[in-house]
C-alpha cells in the first residue's frame, strides 16, 4: 500500500463501515447492564470516567492499575466515544497484553475480538511498518532479526572496516546500538562524542552500515520497529495524520518503563486528539539500565498541559506495617510525583529486620524460617526469596536443596544451570575424569580455539571406531598427522593443560584449582572482554562458583553434591518457593517475602551509585520499594555483618535503607538460640563506629538491652578503641590486618561451619588450623573463636 492510499485500515476486520457500528452498538447494549462501575473505588472511578483530554493514572503497587485500564476500555467503548478498532493500548509483554485482551473481553464480551490495536510496542510497531515497508526501504515481508543474526551480521560489517574484533568485539557495538535505538537516534542523530567510543569513533560509520545492510536484507531488528515508525510519521505526515485520526483513544500500560523512542513515539501519535491515558507508578521505575526513563512519567503534565492526574493511593495487597515502611523508604526519593499508600485492611505483623554473621548463615536462617512456615501448612508457592544480584542465589539453593524445600527460579535459569556455570562445571569434571565425553565436547571450543565441528567430528568417529573416550582419542590423534596443525597444536595444549590441572588437584584445595583452570583456560578472559550487559553478572557468578567450593573436602565431592543440586525434582504443578531477582519479581505478589543482602555496596549497588550518582541511588531505592510491595503478609530483611566482595571478605554494613525505615513499622529479631543468644546487631561492634545513623543508633540501644555479661565484655573492649563479635557468649577474634594475630601454634580454637580443630599456623589474619573432622584448612581469623 502506497501512502497515497485513504485506507490503510480496511483490513481490521474485512467488514463495512456499517457493520463496525452494529457490533459497537451491541456492545453497548451489553455492557450498560454489567454495572462495570459499581466496585470501583473513587479514585479507580476517576481515572475510568475521565475520558475527555490527556490523563495520568498514578497508580501504586496494589491498586488495582490493570482493572482500570480495562474497565477504561470497556467504558469508552460502552459510551460510545469509540469502537474497539480506533483504540490503541500497549502494553510491555505479550503476557500483559492477553490478560488486558481476557479481561476486556470479560467485560464487553466477544467485540474485544476487535480490538485489533491492542499489543506490546513492538507487535504494534511490526503492524505498522508492513503495512508501509515501501516508505522506509523494506518490503512488507521483512524479516525481524534475532540476537545471533543481529551479531553475524555485526560481525561482517566490523570485517569489512577491518577492524579487530576481538579488541571491538560485535556484543559491545550491538549494545551501543540498540541504546541509540532506545533513544530513537538514526545514525546521522548520533553526537559526536558518543560515536567516539567504538573503534577510535566510527561508531556512527559502523551504525549506518549495519543499517544499510539490514535493508539489503530486507530486514528489520528489535529497535528498528519503533525507530522506522518515528522516520515513517516524520517523513510522512499524511501518514502520520491517518494513524492520529483513526486512534481515538490510547492507553498506556506500566508508562514509567518506557525509552525514548517509545515516548516519542507515543506523542507523535496523541498529538491531534490528545486521549492518551497513561498508567504507571513512577516509584516503581527500575529498568533504567535498560533504557527506561523515569522523566517520561515525570513531565507527563509538561508535555499534556491541562493532564488530569489520578492517584490510586488504595492499596489491596499488603498490610499496613508494609505500606507503612515502604511509602516511608520511598518519600526519600526526590525525583518523584508523590503518593502514600494506604489500606483499611490490619497493620498485620510488622517486617522483621535481621542480622547474621555472614552470608551463608543468612542462607540457613531463611531456610530454616521456610521450613517454620512450611510446618505451618503455608503454601511454598506463596513464598519467594528475591535478591538484588543472581549470585546470591547460589547459597540459598544449596540451603533449600540441604532441607529438602522445591523452589524454582524465576527469570533465569537456577544457579548451576546458568551457561557459564555449566561452562566451568565441565572444565572440573574434565579435570576429576578423562572419560567424561559430554564435558570435553562442551567446552573443547569454549573461549574458542579453532577446534571446528570437522575436527570434533573427527574425534568422534575415532573414538568409536577404537572405544576409547573423546579425550583419549585426542592424545591418540595429536601423536599423528591427520588433524591440520592448528588445531593438533590446540589440542595438545589443551591436554596438556588439563593433565596439569589434574595434578594440582592432588595437593591444592579445590577452589585454587578452580580458580587456575577457570583463568589458565582464558574462560575467565573471554567474559572480561565480553564487554556487555550480563558479562559483569557472570563473572560474578564465577566468583561465587569458586568460592562455593570451599565447605567441600575435595573436588569429587562438590562435583557429587552439584549432580544432586542439578537433579533435584521441579514438577510444574509443585508447590514451591519462588526465588528470583528484584528485578525479575515486579508485577508479582507473595504472601511472605524474604529480602537478603541488605547492605551497602550490594543494595544499593555500588556499580548503581558509581554509574549514575544520585538518579542511580533514587532507582535503587525504587527498586528496595517494589521489593517491599511484593509482600502481601509478611516482608522479612536480611543482612550480613560479612559477605565474599569480589573474591573477598569483606565486612559490610548494613544498608542506609535499613535506616530509612520507620521505627514503628519495624521489629529487630534476634537469630535462633542455636547460633547466639545475642542479637545478630551484636555482630556489628568492628564497624559502629563508622557507621552512626539514627537507625543503626536504634540498633545499638536495642543491643544495651541485653544481658549484664554483654555489658561487661563491651565495658572490659572500650579501651582498645575496637569492638569484637560475640557468638554464645565467646570472643571472635578480629582482624585489623595489622599482623598482629590472636592465635598462637596448638591453641585449640572453633570455627562454625568446620568445628573445633588445632592452630597449626599463624600468617597475619590467615590461620592455619587442623581441624578434628575437615582436616587441615586456611580460614580467616575473624571467623574463628578463642579457647574453644
């Protein structure tokens, strides 16, 4: 269809004029009898009655934001402003758009079926563009791009500049592209300076390249779908005029995570008729790092003048105690339209605040409060555990597998089924056994090494033919002249290297092993110069991987208890706990929500506040409110006065948003009796004093009310200027790197994951200890207590 064409609509039903009328006027008939109206709130009545002009739906966690875009629908639609073909509603994901889709449907009954507008971004985009291919260099029957074909095609166009790839490789340019895409950015609107930083500034070159490949493909990608419609309307107004006359009405879903190009898409679209509802909740804006802009929602009444603004403030989720902390921790926010959320339903029980020595008894207390609840018959499928990085998972899955509690994970794949993990799983068990054939052909190319599928094919087909294992054909193939000499040279050393590996194995502790084999086999290096998004996240996946190694006595055990992690059961229709990052978890509610890792550095982020400063801080607080508004019964925090920081222990501090909460909506609990008859606040003495806010000052009086053998001890340490933890009643010794060690050779000292054992060696803060059952081990004296 040409743009010259006065119908580019006539295929939304493939029926007259006349007929669209009929259906709408049934419709009609049909829902003026349904009452719609009749449970709406009045604040949730306002925003659906309020047809007329620009509004924005302010709506919190829980307040009912899909009912009223729905009802919106079905209320245009039975008042007759519009049939359902001359309404646009986007959504975010598909899912979102089939529930809308059923709910309208619920409403106005069959003639939702016309409501052909009704889709995320990209399906609507994708519609739009086939429809006018011509205008923008395609043809209607353009192929939409996938990642891997995204990269190929990269790939070639960084060749053809010859420019290295392995210095500039096709993820990274791939990433800055797609972010100019996300702020609707042709390659001829890229600033100098951003199109600078690729290849010594031919960023912007390599953009327009790719771009003009892409049409002699007759191809589009992901950003093409809203980035060619905004060329589409600009170069074209009358088709542009066509698409604003015929939407009569637009609704917006979960408006605060949309890009630059969405928003500019959006106000092209309203610009004419100006009845564009848009719903969303500023305070729950947290995809920022994924192009996401805050603003949008922000100076929606800039942009609208004359808006009305609606505030669903009336939350049927959670208690009070939890909105209570929550809207409290949020009002810090400075970048925000304002709202308090309320209920009328009970306070119910207040979140719970506590602290353990380390992350791995974090991990056992949560586990052990699961299994509290689960002995109280409250369903698993109503618990989730939500953490700020994936790499937290890891300790609370080995927990949860320990006690025999289902879980699943939720937006990735769990901890060892991750591709890197499974990646460095393979290089150990190449190392622990020469016969593992599905190890070996996992990573024999992996970072590559120019082991082809010829060459692998190969090895195959020998060892079949003389039984013998992948990698012993290997060692067999590399003494001869059939494989070419590159990759017999890679082979070899390759082998080589695992036959090294497997001797260290015979005397060093396993995670060094790891650590070697992981850097040695350039796997750690592949990920480093990644140079993308998740690349971050997986090497700190890998770091946790090493470190998860330590509690084991040797490789083949940890190898056993990850086939046991690996197999256990998750039938779809079990009940199980969810687990899953906070990112991962908006949209879903949980009647009890575990929120570990609590501390600063990790929430709120340091990379967050290193990156973006103040916009980073507010959206990680964001992000700690919509953890909170998860909960419906129960929201319970977690912190560790020690966590393993990039390979090493650290200690931390407890998070400032611990200190923004308010006092009266929080209970500070004690760990179980088993682990310490003090607060777990008591763990933090080493770092009070640089640690002085009114919520951690509450912290320390709740501690003065312990018992008169805690006073004396603090009273006996105030004149060392430094403070020591104290676990049943014992002293643990601190570390101050000072050299200065506590310990000395044959004193007998405990340790609480590997018990009592026998000081064997003194090297600063590192304490050699034989201990009675886990043999000899190096363990940081802080972990450590006296005269046990």
């Amino acid at each position: 269809m040409n743009k010259n064409d006065s119908s580019p609509f006539s295929d939304d039903f493939g029926l007259p004029a006349a007929k669209h009328n009929s259906l709408s006027a049934r419709a009609r008939a049909s829902v003026s009898v349904q009452g719609y109206l009749t449970d709406l709130n009045e604040e949730q009545r306002r925003a659906v009655e309020t047809l007329d002009g620009p509004v924005l739906v302010l709506a919190g966690a829980g307040t009912g934001k899909t009912r009223v875009l729905t009802t919106r629908i079905a209320h245009v639609i039975a008042s007759g402003k519009a049939r359902p073909f001359e309404i646009l509603s986007v959504t975010f994901t598909n899912k979102a758009a089939r529930e809308m889709k059923e709910r309208v449907a619920g409403l106005i009954g069959p003639v939702a079926e016309g409501m052909q507008w009704l889709g995320t971004f990209h399906a609507i985009g994708t519609k739009i563009l086939r429809r006018h291919a011509e205008l923008v260099g395609l043809r209607s029957d353009f192929t939409i791009l996938g990642v891997d074909d995204q990269l190929r095609l990269m790939k070639q166009v960084i060749e053809a500049e010859r420019i290295d790839e392995k210095r500039w490789p096709a993820r990274q340019l791939a990433s800055i592209i797609d972010s100019w895409k996300n702020r609707g950015l042709t390659p001829a609107q890229v600033p100098p300076g951003e199109a600078g930083i690729f290849a010594q500034g031919k960023g912007a070159k390599l953009y327009e390249a790719y771009q003009e490949r892409l049409k002699t493909l007759n191809a589009a990608d992901f950003g093409d779908l809203l980035l060619e419609c905004l060329r589409l309307w600009r170069e074209n107004p009358d088709v542009l005029a066509q698409y604003q006359e015929r939407f009569r009405y637009i609704l917006v879903d979960e408006y605060q995570d949309t890009n630059v190009a969405q928003y500019l898409w959006l106000r092209l679209l309203a610009q004419t008729r100006k009845n564009i509802c848009c719903v969303g909740d500023d305070d729950q804006s947290i995809y920022g790092w994924r192009g996401a802009e805050v603003d949008n929602i922000l100076r929606f009444e800039h942009d609208f003048p004359g808006a009305t603004v609606v505030r669903l403030e009336r939350n049927y989720r959670s208690t009070g105690y939890i909105l209570s902390a929550a809207s409290h921790l949020i009002a810090q926010n400075q970048s925000r339209l304002g709202k308090t959320l309320r209920t009328e339903e009970e306070d119910g029980e207040k979140v719970t605040l506590t602290g353990a020595w380390d992350s791995e008894e974090e991990a056992r207390l949560i586990g052990e409060e699961i299994e509290v609840l689960q002995n109280r018959k409250h369903a698993l499928s109503e618990i989730a555990v939500l953490v700020r990085v994936s790499a937290q998972m890891r300790e609370i899955e080995d927990r949860l597998v320990t006690l025999g509690v289902p879980y699943r994970v939720i937006g990735g794949p769990r901890f060892y089924e991750r591709a890197e993990i499974r990646d460095a799983l393979a290089y150990l068990r190449c190392t622990n056994s020469f016969y593992d054939d599905l190890a070996f052909e996992r990573i024999v190319n992996v970072p590559k090494r120019g082991l082809g599928d010829a060459t692998i094919q190969m090895l195959h087909n020998y060892a079949r033919s003389t039984g013998v294992p992948l990698m012993e054909a290997a060692r067999q193939m590399i003494e001869t002249d059939e494989l070419r000499p590159k990759p017999r040279q890679s082979l070899r050393d390759l082998l080589t290297s695992f036959s090294r590996w497997a001797k260290m194995a015979e005397t060093m502790p396993q995670s060094e092993v790891a650590q070697t084999v992981l850097e040695e086999s350039g796997y750690t290096e592949m990920w480093q110069k990644e140079r993308t998004a998740d690349a971050a996240g997986r090497l700190e996946n890998l770091k946790e991987f090493v470190r998860s190694m330590e509690e084991f006595p040797d490789m083949q055990s940890f190898l056993e208890h990850v086939s046991l992690v690996m197999e256990a059961n998750e039938g779809e229709g079990e009940d199980r706990v969810s687990l899953m990052t906070l990112h991962a978890a908006k949209g879903l509610e949980f009647d009890t929500v575990f929120l570990p890792g609590w501390e600063e550095g990790l929430f709120p982020n340091q990379r967050a506040l290193d990156e973006s400063g103040r916009a980073g801080l507010e959206e990680e607080r964001r992000l700690a409110h919509v953890g909170l508004t998860r909960a419906k019964r129960r929201a319970k925090i977690y912190f560790a006065s020690n966590r393993r920081i990039h390979g090493l222990w650290n200690s931390t501090v407890p998070s400032r948003f611990i200190d923004e909460l308010p006092e009266g909506s929080v209970e500070v609990l004690d760990a179980p009796a088993h682990y310490s008859h003090q607060s777990r606040f008591d763990n933090a003495p080493a770092f009070s004093s640089s640690y002085g806010t009114p919520g951690w000052q509450r912290a320390q009086a709740y501690n003065n009310k312990k018992s008169d053998n805690h006073q004396s001890y603090r009273s006996q340490n105030s004149s060392t200027g430094r403070g020591a933890p104290i676990i049943e009643g014992k002293v643990i010794a601190r570390s101050d790197n000072s050299g200065d060690a506590s310990f000395a050779i044959g004193e007998r000292t405990f340790h609480m994951k590997f018990g009592p054992g026998t000081v064997a060696g003194v090297d600063g803060n590192k304490i050699t200890v034989d201990f009675d059952k886990a043999g000899r081990k190096m363990v940081l004296e802080s972990f450590l207590q006296k005269n046990a």
